[in-house]
C-alpha cells in the first residue's frame, strides 16, 4: 500500500487493510514518516521510505500571520487544483525507484495507491501485478490532473519499458455515487469508513443529551494555518442557539483561544470521528474528503467552510445533494450572524436531513471492505 | 452489529483479539475496546479505540517479589502446577467481579450486540447473559488453563451471577482457537477454528531484514517480559550458543536500553530493537521463543521450526505441544535453558534434522486450512442474530 506523505491521505485505505489482513493476508505500507506514523496508529506494519515530508513548508509558505489560504487564493479553480497537485507528480518521480525495490524485494502481489500516489499504477504495470487506486472520497483530483500526470511521467514510465503512465488501472471508490463528482471513471465501490485514528472514548460522548448536538471539526490543517480566527467566528455563532450544543475539536495548543466560548459549545480534544458522530444531529466541517464520507455515513446533514484545493468541490457536492449547506467566501465564513443562520436551516430544514437518509442508505448499500478484499483477491489471483 | 472486546490487563492478552476486530470492521461492524489503560494502549496501537475502565494492572507484583537472588520466573516457579492454576483462577475471578460492574455500564450504554474476550476475562460471558446478547471467548493458543480453571471460576462468580439474576454462572456460547488441531491440548475442548493472523504492534521494516540472509538466520525473540526478570544471564547463554556457528546468524530482540548489556555477544549474533515479528520472521529458518502465544503461532504460520523455552504459566504446555507436533524442541528446565550447550544443540538439530522442518510446515497448512478471521465474521454475525431473534 503506498501513500503520498499525509496522514488523511493514507487513512482513506485503512478498513481495505484491515480487510485484507482478516482474510488472511500480509499488508506492507510504504512511504514517509508521515505514512508510517498514520499506518503505526492503526496498527499496521511499515517501511519507511525517504524523509519526513514537512507539509507546511508546502501549505504556509506564503501566508502572512493572521491570515488563511482563502483569503490569498480564494476558491480553488480547476486550474489551481491541477497546479497545486503537480507536487505529487514530482514526488512519483522521487520515490519510484524505492518503492518498485521494495515491491520487488518484497514480492507484492497487488498494490494499492491513494488518489495522489501515481507510484502505484507504474509498479503494478513494471511488475505484472495489478495495482488499483484508492479514492479518499468526493474526488476533485483526479479530472483535473489527468493529462497533467500522463505528460509529467510518460518519461519516467518509457525509461522503465512502459508506453506511458498506466491509466487503465482499477479504481476503488468510497464515495456513495450521488455525492461523487460526475463524469469520473466508476470505481469499484467500497464502503466508506468512519476511522481516522484510534482513542479513547470521552465519558461525555456517552450522554445522549439533552439538546440537538453539533459535531464542530475542521481537520489538522486549518487552524495551523491561520484558521484560528476563523474557528473563533464558528464558535460565536453558537452564542444563544438555543436547544443546540456544539462539540469542537481543537489540538490542546489551541484551545488557549477558546476559553471564553459559549456555555453551549464544548471544546474538546481530538477525538476519533465515530466515538462522537453517532450521537449528533449535524457536522460543520473544512470540506475535508474523509469527515464527509463520516457524515455522509452516519447521515448526518453537514456544513462545509472549504480553505483549499479539493475541499471547495466537497462543499459543492454536499450542496448539490441537498446533504447539507456550504460557505464558500472567507468573509461569510468570518461572520457568525452567516455562520448561525446556516446552522439553523441545517437544523431545521427537514430537507437536508431526508437527503442525508438518502446517502447514508446509499453508503450503507455498497460492498463492506470485506467484501472488496474478496474481489481484490480474484484480481491478484 | 456492535462487537464489545473485553481483556484482562495485559497487552498480549488483549493482542489475541485484534484480528477478530479487524475482520468485525471490515465487514461494516462497529467494535470497542475496554478495558484498563493496559488493554486501552495495547488497542489503540492496533487501531482500535477504547474506554479506559479502571487503573493500570501492576501484575508483575504478584511475579518480582519470589524472584529475590536473580532468579528467573523459571527458577523460581518452573511448571505450573495443578495448585497454580488454581491460584490463578482465584484471580482472574476476582478481577472480574471488580471490573463487572463499570463493563456492564459500559454495556448498558454503548449497547453491543455481541461480546468477545481473551480466555481469562470471565466478565464476558456474565454481561453478555445479563444484555441476552452472545459472548465468545478467544483463546491465545495452546490452553490449559480453561478447563482446569472452570470449577474455580464458576464457584467465586455464582453468587455474583445470583444477584444479577442468572440461574447459572454462564459459559460462552462459542470458544475460538486459533491453534491448528494437532497442536492444541488434546485434553481441552474443542473449539471453532480462526485462522491467526500476525500481529504484535507495528513498527517499520529494520534494513537488516529488506535484504534475504547470506546464512541461516534465526531469530530470538523472548516476548517483552523475560529480558526484565532477571534473564540478562539467559540472554547470554543463548547468544553465547552461536558462538562459532559458520553458517548461522542469530537475531535477538532486545529494548535498545539493554544493547549495552551485550556489546561482547559473538559476530554472528545480531542485536536489535524488538521488531514486529512479521516483519522479520519470514527471513528466517528457526525460532528460539519463550512460548509466548503470539511468538508460537507467528513462527508456526510462517512454518518455521521452533525452540521453546518457557518461563511460566501456560508456556510449558506451548512447549509440550510444539515437542509434541514434531515442529520443534521445548527446554523445560531451568538449568537446562541457561546451558549453551544445550542450546546449541537443539538449535543445530532445528536447522539440520529436516524432520522439524517438515513438522513445521505440516503445522503451518493445518494454520492456513483454517477459516480466516473474515471468515468467522459470517458465524459471529449468526450467534448475534439467532440471539437477537429470540
């Protein structure tokens, strides 16, 4: 299994990992420490391949204190997001020759690679193995970088026999098909996980209680990157929402700022998703491609806020679908009076929660992991 | 469905069920871990989230205290007898009337379907009777402690079960064995087969075992507490048996604090930093392991030829049974596993008599012809509904 160097990148595979391991296979996750750390965590074995990756010398470089992506780049265009995901095109080109000695050594007999990981593809195709890609969830990627990837490796795939980069791979997709983004090539559908991480269960996690909660979480990146203000105005747009308590996972080192929030929102460490989903009634989250595919697993309406790249398609789709509602502007995101009237036709409108039954029905109609490591298995046969 | 793992608070006890909970998840289930933060890390590092119920176990309070001198557990205790056994029993029964109470809470709350626990959480069965939902209990391996336990356990739980209600102390409605049948104690009592998968924490693959041996290798791996209880000196022996050995390596894994302990072990002796069996195991061509569940069922799936040197508990009969299968050799006494020379040659015989080999990987297709875990999800999945129908 390979991935580009970012834990959400990775995480997408894990219930395919485990999967296969229960049917009584061997799982060996390659990549940089960053992979390594997330495949330790869910408790699978790895080889570390190259240096720690560093994603924010990537994602901050040029921001100015204070201030977030969106408010420099503004909502990702089809352009920026091929621009932005060439950096996994040259990372193809860095690690390929480690990784095919590693399959090689190794002795694989399937390989699976995240969206971003072209790696995958070109050692399946070098070695006779089938290789098939794994989607993290609503794919934004993958049209837009097309012809970027067949162009930027064809000389990398012909210096290894190859006519070009390999795009008839098998793709995998956890995406339930009405919140994919139209005209991609259908995958294999594999039911979407709720997992990004292992914890401990919170006590509080437990009450049912006694107000309609809502889950607050904007992934690992967003506040690092300046987001902290913007998690200030979500929080405020709690204040007075009656019959609403808000959970928000914040790192411990943030938390300093939020000491002063309303006494309906509950400031909580990071916790994995599927200790606290089941027990809310909606999400507000960064368009982040796993927390959707959660929501949309536990059907539950969500608010998107994207900051960049993919997350902008994320909040596109959960409208478009009716799941729930989006703000795409940095100045509405600041503004809790926009924040609050979202929460409240989130809440309120009996709409997005019949279209969040929907999906969830749809999520829960497509094959178990377990089911596609059979399938995978007949592939490597 | 909702599967609930209960464990003792041990690491390796809690190790036995995470293949089970892999193939639980992977086929759309939701599973929780609980238990002391013992059991909460040993979970966490295999992915899996938990509920911390109560406080760190110390159990090897009940171990260092007879170990005055320098003595092994090996010394000190050697093979179990009937009367440990029971001692044993006493407390794990008593464990499990402590914890009852905030497992059943937790029950109440977080509602399961079905319960699985490792072989001494006698809790299991008793919540899962008091939710009418199915519990099943999982063996580590070679067992010989259920069924000797049972009359102990039974009797200290009765009145406990009384005031819950039950009109009897309940048994699990099914035992996993992830043992092969000819390796399993031909006295304990049949049990549905799961195939084991390798897992005993994660870690990355070291550059000493990307590259295939130049020479036979064979690995030494004693588990996480046989090294801390006086076995510096066991260690010894055992490298000190290569010594010499032309055409054989040895990997031993020793907690990098302790490397210093061997900095004049023979060239041919390679000490590193314990290291994910699966990782290494594959490279190698003979064992030399403790009897430790996880250790004895890695080395027989990947059919590799064993030497046992057991330390307490349910380790001798790991040896028995590995002597007994014809895949291996067990050193039973004390004295015996401190000689070098004793060492060296059942660790010669491993490698050069091909009947061990042969034994080894007769071992290794009985593992392989049982259902995988994946497999066992479908009859786990039956007992939770004929339950649920009734």
């Amino acid at each position: 299994m390979l991935s580009t160097p970012f834990h959400t990148h990775f995480t997408p595979m894990v219930p395919l990992a485990c999967a296969l391991r229960a049917a009584g296979h061997e799982v060996l996750v390659a990549g940089q420490p960053e992979v390594v750390d997330a495949a330790h965590s869910a408790g699978l074995c790895t080889a570390s391949v190259g240096e720690r990756f560093h994603a924010n010398d990537v994602l901050s470089r040029k921001l100015r204190p204070g201030v977030r992506p969106l408010q420099v780049a503004g909502p990702a265009t089809p352009a920026m997001l091929a621009a932005g995901s060439r950096i996994w095109e040259m990372h193809a080109k860095y690690l390929l020759p480690t990784y095919l000695d590693l399959a090689r050594s190794w002795g694989a007999d399937l390989i699976v690679s995240e969206q971003m990981e072209f790696t995958g593809p070109i050692i399946g195709a070098v070695l006779g193995v089938p290789a098939v890609r794994h989607r993290w969830g609503i794919d934004a990627l993958t049209g837009p970088t097309r012809e970027s990837v067949r162009l930027f490796l064809a000389g990398a795939c012909e210096r290894l026999g190859l006519p070009g980069f390999p795009e008839d791979s098998r793709w995998l997709d956890p995406c339930p098909p009405p919140l994919q983004v139209p005209d991609l090539v259908r995958g294999i559908p594999i039911r979407p996980s709720t997992f990004n991480g292992a914890g401990e269960m919170p006590g509080w996690a437990f009450e049912p209680g006694s107000a309609r909660r809502v889950c607050v979480c904007l992934g690992r990146q967003t506040l690092k990157l300046n987001g902290i203000g913007l998690l200030r105005g979500i929080v405020a747009a709690f204040d007075g929402l009656s019959g609403v308590e808000a959970v928000v996972t914040v790192e411990p080192e943030f938390q300093e700022h939020y000491a002063d929030a309303p006494a309906n929102v509950r400031i909580v460490d990071p916790t994995p998703l599927d200790l606290i989903l089941g027990n809310c009634a909606a999400v507000v989250h960064h368009g982040g491609a796993s927390i959707a595919m959660a929501a949309a697993s536990y059907g539950i309406p969500q608010l998107t806020l994207p900051q960049f790249m993919d997350q902008f398609t994320v909040g596109e789709r959960v409208v478009a679908t009716g799941v729930g509602r989006s703000i795409g502007t940095a100045e509405q995101q600041d503004d809790p009076a926009v924040v609050r009237d979202n929460l409240r036709a989130l809440l309120d409108d009996p709409g997005h929660e019949r279209a969040a039954a929907d999906v969830r029905a749809a999520t829960a109609a497509m094959p178990s992991p377990a089911q596609v490591a059979g399938d995978l298995e007949r592939l490597a046969a | 469905m909702r599967a609930l793992l209960l464990s003792t608070p041990v690491r390796t006890h809690f190790t036995t069920l995470v293949s089970v909970a892999w193939a639980l998840r992977a086929a759309g289930h939701e599973v929780l871990a609980a238990g002391s933060p013992d059991v909460v890390s040993a979970a966490q590092s295999a992915g899996l989230s938990a509920v911390s119920i109560g406080r760190p176990a110390y159990l090897l309070d009940s171990v260092t205290p007879m170990l005055r001198g320098g003595l092994r557990p090996a010394h000190a205790f050697g093979r179990p007898s009937p009367d440990a056994f029971e001692i044993s029993a006493r407390m794990w029964a008593l464990h499990a009337r402590y914890l009852l109470p905030s497992y059943l809470e937790l029950a109440r709350r977080w509602k399961p379907d079905l319960i699985v626990c490792e072989q001494l959480e006698f809790a299991g069965p008793i919540i899962a009777a008091v939710l009418g939902i199915p519990a099943v209990t999982h063996r580590w391996s070679v067992d010989p402690t259920t069924a000797p336990m049972r009359p102990t356990v039974a009797a200290l739980l009765a009145g406990l079960c009384e005031r819950l209600g039950l009109s009897e102390v309940p048994e699990p409605v099914a035992l996993l064995d992830p043992c092969p049948p000819q390796l399993q104690l031909p006295e304990a009592a049949p049990g549905m087969p799961v195939q084991f998968v390798p897992f005993n924490g994660t870690g990355s693959m070291p550059e000493w075992a990307s590259a295939p041996a130049r020479v036979r290798r064979v690995g030494v791996s004693l588990g996480q507490q046989t090294l801390g209880l006086h076995g510096v000196p066991l260690f010894r022996g055992i490298m000190s048996a290569f010594a010499g050995l032309s055409d054989v390596e040895a990997v031993v894994t020793v907690p990098p604090e302790q490397h210093g302990e061997f900095a004049d072990a023979p060239p041919n002796v390679r000490v590193v930093a314990p290291t994910p069996l699966e990782l290494f195991l594959p490279g190698c061509a003979a064992v030399v392991h403790h009897g430790g569940s996880g250790t004895l069922l890695t080395a027989t799936r990947y059919g590799l030829p064993q030497l046992v040197l057991p330390q307490m508990a349910n380790m001798y009969a790991v040896a028995d049974q590995i002597a007994a299968t014809g895949a291996g050799i067990g050193i039973d006494d004390a004295a015996s596993q401190d000689d070098p020379t004793a060492i060296r040659k059942a660790v010669l015989a491993l490698l050069d008599d091909p009947a061990y080999r042969d034994g080894a990987r007769e071992l290794r297709r009985a593992m392989l012809a049982m259902p995988t875990p994946a497999e066992v999800v479908a009859d786990l999945e039956a007992l939770a509904d004929r339950r649920s129908d009734r």
